[in-house]
C-alpha cells in the first residue's frame, strides 16, 4: 500500500519516546463503568467513539468509490446474544460471517462494533485499493492506495488522531 495510518482516540503527545502511551485511559469495551482520570466511563461516551472508527472506514471507502470490503482472518472468539449493547442485527451478522465474505457498506457498521467490543478479530481488505485493521486497545490501521487527504482533515477534525504508521498485521 502506498500509504498507511494508525487511526486511534490516543493523542500522541502522550507517548514516550519509545512509542508507549502513558495517559489513564480506556482502552477496550469491558472497561465501561470503571472510572480513568477521575471520571467514569460509560457507554455513551464508548459510543461516540466507535462511531468515530466506523465513520473513519466509511470516509476511506467513499475516497476509494467503493461500496464493500473483504474479511479476511476472521476469528470469533465467542458466542454472542442480544442485549442492550448487541443488537438483533449484530447477532446476525456474528452468527453468519464467514472468512472470505465481501461485506457491503450498509453492513460494515455492525461488523465494526463487532470487532472494536472484542467479539470478532479479522482484516478488512479491498484488492490494492484499501485495507482496514484493528488491533488490541483501539488501535486501528488503514492502508490505502491513494492519499485521501479529505478523509484524512475529517478524521482528524472529529477528534481522533491520524499518524503515518505501518500496520503491524500486514
């Protein structure tokens, strides 16, 4: 890929020089309820940030003019019911995914929070145009064969931050 991005919610001035991040932050779903920087994580605020990732897919997609993405990797780690946070519709989309499925943009959004809540693990890849992927704590990974540089300012403004950086699952 000619270009790629760490896409993540950790600002970086607060890594060390070898690239730590040392702020007291949330990093992972299961951590709602607990509380970082004397403030209590809920699931609203969960929320708005994985919009933030999904939105950023999104914006890379409509660069490309592409309306689906391939899985390639995929791992389910365990099974998945309906509750307050999982939807009938992300139930479906664990229960039928498979390796090698192109997921249509419609769906992505629920295929994402899927893998940002640790339910699924997988790439996301469109031949040599584009790929997504995500690593523990929130980190996510585009690569892309065009700059996207529109992408990139809305990313950006939304409030994640955006940093060249070679993905560590190519």
């Amino acid at each position: 890929m000619k270009f790629c991005w760490r896409i993540t919610k950790y600002n970086p001035k607060y890594r060390n020089e070898n690239g730590v991040f040392l702020n007291d932050e949330w990093c992972i779903y299961s951590e709602i309820g607990k509380t970082f920087n004397s403030n209590r994580f809920d699931f609203k605020e969960y929320a708005r940030i994985e919009k933030l990732y999904i939105d950023a897919i999104e914006l890379f997609m409509e660069c490309h003019n592409i309306a689906s993405l391939q899985i390639d990797t995929l791992e389910k780690k365990r099974k998945l019911k309906k509750d307050i946070h999982n939807t009938d519709d992300m139930v479906q989309v664990f229960q039928n995914v498979e390796d090698g499925d192109w997921v249509e943009q419609a769906h992505i959004k629920d295929l994402c929070k899927l893998i940002l809540r640790d339910k699924l693990w997988y790439k996301l890849k469109y031949s040599r145009k584009m790929f997504v992927h995500f690593g523990w704590d929130f980190y996510m990974y585009i690569g892309s064969s065009l700059a996207c540089d529109k992408a990139i300012t809305v990313i950006k403004e939304s409030g994640l931050f955006v940093e060249l950086f070679k993905s560590p699952y190519e």
